[in-house]
C-alpha cells in the first residue's frame, strides 16, 4: 500500500509504503512527517486542535509525537504557522487606508 501526503512545513508530496514511521523527515525541509499537522484528524478550529475524540492532548503539533490515532492526510496543515497566521490577521486589521 502506498501512502501519499504533503508535507506541512514546505508542501512537497511525499511517498511512503506501508506506513509512516515515528522517525520519518520531509526529505526537503526535514520536518518530522509524523506529526499533528500532517495527520487527517488535525483541524486547527477543533477542540486540542483534533477531531479525534480520544487522542491525547499533543503539546507541539510540528514535531513528531506517538499518537496511536496518526492518520497521514492532506488536510489544512499548510505551510503557515499559526503565529504568522495570528500576525497576518493583526496586519490586516490594523492596515492603513
């Protein structure tokens, strides 16, 4: 079975066969694929930022984690943090006319 996603960090799509391991780096950025953000059930707007309803509260989304519920996904894990996501709605409320 091949798996394929992108990566959150630098959106390069990525390949693995079988599954995902807890070790895996995006080949481009090295940014760890098994994490929060590249995972199906990541929703940024979802309480602890995870549809799973049983998945243990993970404190660094961007970084590798144990989670048993991993399910790699395209999902809205793009390639903006959510600190330049907060910084750009701060500029874009205080623009100048």
């Amino acid at each position: 079975m091949i798996i394929s996603l992108k990566c959150f960090s630098c959106s390069k799509e990525l390949s693995f066969t079988d599954r995902v391991s807890l070790r895996e780096e995006c080949p481009s950025c090295r940014a760890d694929v098994h994490a929060c953000r590249n995972c199906s059930f990541y929703d940024p707007k979802a309480y602890n930022e995870c549809r799973e309803p049983q998945a243990e509260r993970v404190q660094d989304r961007d970084h590798a984690n144990r989670c048993d519920y991993f399910s790699p996904g395209n999902n809205s894990g793009t390639g903006v943090s959510k600190a330049d996501q907060l910084r750009e709605a701060a500029e874009a409320l205080f623009k100048k006319k």
